[in-house]
C-alpha cells in the first residue's frame, strides 16, 4: 500500500532554506539551456547593449582591476577594458562561453550568495571596480552584497545593474514574444530597495545612473530619447535600465597615522602669509604648509621665505607657481606635496584655519573621500561677500548639485580637501571638460563626481580678509564663465554617455 505523505512532508520541499536552493538550481538549469543563444540574443540587441556598455565605460576607469559577478559570457567586463579581469558564474556552460571568447580573462563558477563564493578568490584578493550584472537572477542579494565586502578596497566602487521595477510588464511581454531572451523568477527591485540593501550589508549608495527609454534603434527618435530625454531628472525615471553605485563605508583612519599638506595659493598676499603659518594648527601626524607664490610683485615670496625661517618648528615650503592662473598655481602645489590628504587654504584667510581640523575629522572618519567647505551656511559679515557674488553662488549650488548627482552648496569655497590619491586620478583629466578652469574649483568637482567619489559639505565661517584685495572681480564675467563650465559638466557628465 502507497504510503500517503502529511502535508507537511509534502511541503519540505516547497519552503524553508530547501525552496530557496531549488530556485537557484532553476535558475542555473534555464541558464545551461539558453548559453548557446546568449551571444546571438546579444548581437540581435545590439543598439542596447551598446548604450549599456558606454554608461560602463563612463563609470569605470580604463586598465583597472575589475570583477564581474554573473558575468554571462563576459560581455560588461570586456566592454570595460580592465588591466585584470575576473568573471564569476553560477552556469558552466555559461562560464566555457565566456573563457572561450576572452581568455585574458579569469573565471569561476559559483553562487554569489553562498559560501562557496568566498572560496574562489585568494584571501588579499581586492578589484578596484566590481560590476553586480542583472541581480534580479540572485536568490539572496543582501547576502551576495556581504560576500563582496572583503573584496572591496577604499576606493572600489560597487556597481549594481537591474532593470527599473516599473518595466516588469513590458519586459515580460516581450519574453513571451520572443523579443528578449526568456529568465526565471526574478526581484523586481526599486533603486530604495537596492539603496536598502545596500546599507544593510555595509554599504553605501552614491548615485543612480538611468538609461533606455527606447530599446530599439529609431532614427533620429532614439537618439532623442536615449541621450537627451533620459537625462532629464523626471523622464529618467522612465528609464529601462538603472545602475546603482556604492562604496563600502571604510573604517576611520587614526588621526595619527595621517600626514596633512595644507596648499595655499598667493598672489600678492604678503600681509597674509605670517598670519597663515602661525594660525594653521598641527593636523595629523606630519604637517607641511606649502605657499605657492604665483609670481607677486608685492615680494610675497620673500615673505614666504622669511616665516619659513622665523617658524623653523613648522614644515613650510615655497613654490613657484606658473603666473597663469590659480587652478594651474594649485596644481603646482598638489604636484609638490607629500601628505596623504591635500588641502586648499587661500592665502586671504577669509576661511578661518583654525577650522581645518574639522576637515580632516571628516575625511579620517570615511564618512566623506572629498570635502568640501561651504562659507553659505553661517551669516557672511557685511562686505566679505558681495550681493551679486552671494546670488550667484547660489545659484551654481543648484546646477551644480544636479550635474554631480550628490548635494554641493557652495562651488566657490577656497577650502577643499581630498585624498592624494584620488587627486592622482583626477589629474589626468585636467583640461578634459571643454573648457579652462582659472580658479581649478571645478575641475575637483567634476572629477571628483566623474569618480564617483563621496562628497560633503562643510559649513565653514566667511570673515572679510584684512589685507589684500580680492581677485574676484567682473562679476559678469566669471558669471558667464561659470556657465560656460555648467554646459560642459552636462556635456561631459550627463550626455557623455
């Protein structure tokens, strides 16, 4: 006689940890079938995947270490160009494809959200850029999340790939109509959820790129909608596919293992300099003051030279900047520093420097990799700041925060800190934007943000400077060069891919 099962024996393998394995033997089974077509299906979507392959070489760097987790047949990380490359799988069929059609590359078959995963890298293994394809095929994405944690730098950014919850109809339409390839069950997650997970598992998110309103190839209308309508804050919302981007918050750095070099640009600022090295205060383990003197007639040089020997316990530097402007008289001095954070101080000392230790609080802590002061928060004393230039400023804090996707209230802050690494990443795009920077605030920004680096405004108090006069005239037009700056950044940063 046929034993008859309770119902709850019957149901064992329909719920618990049980479920959750057979989807994914599900998913790896319909991958196995399909592996052969992937690349037809790919050829046959090419003006899309064209369109998702140039968001991703916008957003990562060219010849660095990258990983590409439920890499299909390598498609994103090839299209990315990385210095080293390494795929992970869950389909071996998948894999052999992959191996078969870049072989420069290192591969592996295993589930990003179990153990197994963790298995396949050596224990320093770190990338720079690790690529999250498609996760609505993960059964569990926090735990996936988690597992790359260890393989993240402080740099490394975290890219996650989905598609926008809103076009789940559209998408399973055209799957059933042969217009897409066919998927399994998938999670159809709002870029909140993906934010979500994102900070559950240590995390945080910095921006979301959004792409395709139309899939297919159009003339004239394609180019419309994908690369002028989809860029606009409200259609790109619309937008098919979205790419969430994270960083792993970092441990604080101690204060005393850091080494600081305070940049401060003068041009004929020499009732400024003795005053600048006395109220600088020691910021880490090692300080170095470093004056670049743009050549001033009004022997600041000089000056420079005899503070250095008047305050012999201070590590004070001269260099000799350009003449042709202060951005180029600022890259000097970042050029000639030591210290793992730079610093921006102007010599006009209407930033007062003895809040800099606030900035590297906030840089040591991780909660920021770019800091940026904000003299727009605290009352600006009458006459430090003119009507016309605090209008303005404004102003630029609203166009600015949209081109760099992360809140920015005041471009113009003199005071500006950084890694020194990233700044070695930032200078080779000096000069890329379209146009000349001559106060060399916008070209931090707009590195900074094409490196997705974590920004943060801090309030800093604006006094009148004492001595000097300042550089920040014709009002009109610096306003128009800030302008001109502003169409470039939507150029270079919102239509550059």
């Amino acid at each position: 006689m046929e034993a008859v099962l309770s119902e709850p024996e019957a149901k064992k393998g329909t719920w618990g940890p049980v479920a959750l394995e057979k989807r994914r033997e599900r998913t790896r089974n319909h991958l196995a079938k399909i592996a052969v077509r992937r690349e037809s299906w790919i050829k046959r979507n090419r003006y899309y995947y064209e369109l998702l392959s140039r968001l991703l070489r916008f957003l990562v760097e060219p010849n660095k270490k990258v990983l590409s987790v439920g890499c299909g047949t390598a498609y994103h990380l090839a299209a990315v160009t990385p210095k080293e490359g390494k795929a992970i799988d869950i389909c071996l069929e998948m894999v052999d494809i992959a191996r078969q059609r870049n072989p420069s590359f290192e591969f592996a078959v295993a589930f990003p959200d179990k153990e197994e995963f963790r298995k396949v890298f050596e224990p320093s293994e770190k990338f720079d850029y690790i690529l999250f394809n498609n996760i609505g095929d993960t059964v569990d994405v926090l735990q996936a999340l988690r597992n790359l944690k260890p393989l993240c730098l402080r740099h490394t950014r975290l890219l996650v790939e989905t598609y926008n919850h809103l076009w789940e109809p559209l998408v399973t339409f055209a799957e059933r109509a042969g217009m897409k390839v066919s998927r399994t069950e998938q999670n159809w997650l709002s870029t909140a959820d993906i934010r979500n997970l994102m900070k559950l598992a240590g995390f945080e998110a910095l921006e979301t790129h959004r792409i395709v309103i139309l899939p297919k190839y159009v003339p004239l209308l394609s180019a419309f909608l994908n690369r002028f309508c989809a860029r606009l804050p409200l259609l790109k919302r619309l937008c098919m596919t979205q790419v969430v981007i994270g960083r792993l918050l970092p441990p604080p750095v101690p204060k005393e293992e850091l080494s600081v070099s305070v940049i401060v640009p003068c041009k004929n600022e020499k009732g400024n300099v003795e005053d600048a090295a006395r109220r600088i205060p020691q910021l880490g383990r090692q300080t170095e003051i470093i004056f670049c003197d743009d050549q001033s007639t009004d022997g600041t040089a000089e000056e420079v030279l005899r503070v250095q020997s008047l305050y012999r316990d201070k590590d004070i530097r001269l260099e000799r900047g350009p003449g042709i402007c202060k951005s180029r008289n600022v890259w000097t001095g970042f050029d000639a520093a030591t210290g793992d954070i730079l610093m921006i101080l102007d010599a006009d000392l209407t930033t007062i420097p003895e809040e800099l230790p606030y900035f590297v609080d906030v840089i040591a802590s991780g909660r920021a990799e770019f800091v940026n002061g904000s003299r727009l928060v605290y009352p600006v004393p009458k006459g430090a700041m003119t009507t016309a230039n605090m209008l303005g400023n404004k102003f630029f804090s609203v166009a600015f925060t949209y081109l760099l996707g992360q809140h920015v209230k005041d471009t113009l802050c003199g005071t500006k800190v950084l890694w020194r690494s990233d700044w070695e990443r930032i200078k080779p795009m000096l000069g890329s934007w379209g146009i000349k920077d001559r106060w060399g605030d916008y070209e931090l920004l707009f590195g900074a943000a094409k490196l997705n680096l974590k920004i943060l405004d801090l309030p800093v108090h604006y006094q009148e400077r004492i001595y000097g006069s300042t550089k920040m005239t014709r009002v009109l037009r610096n306003g128009l060069i800030m302008l001109k700056m502003c169409w470039h950044g939507f150029v270079k940063l919102k239509l550059g891919y």
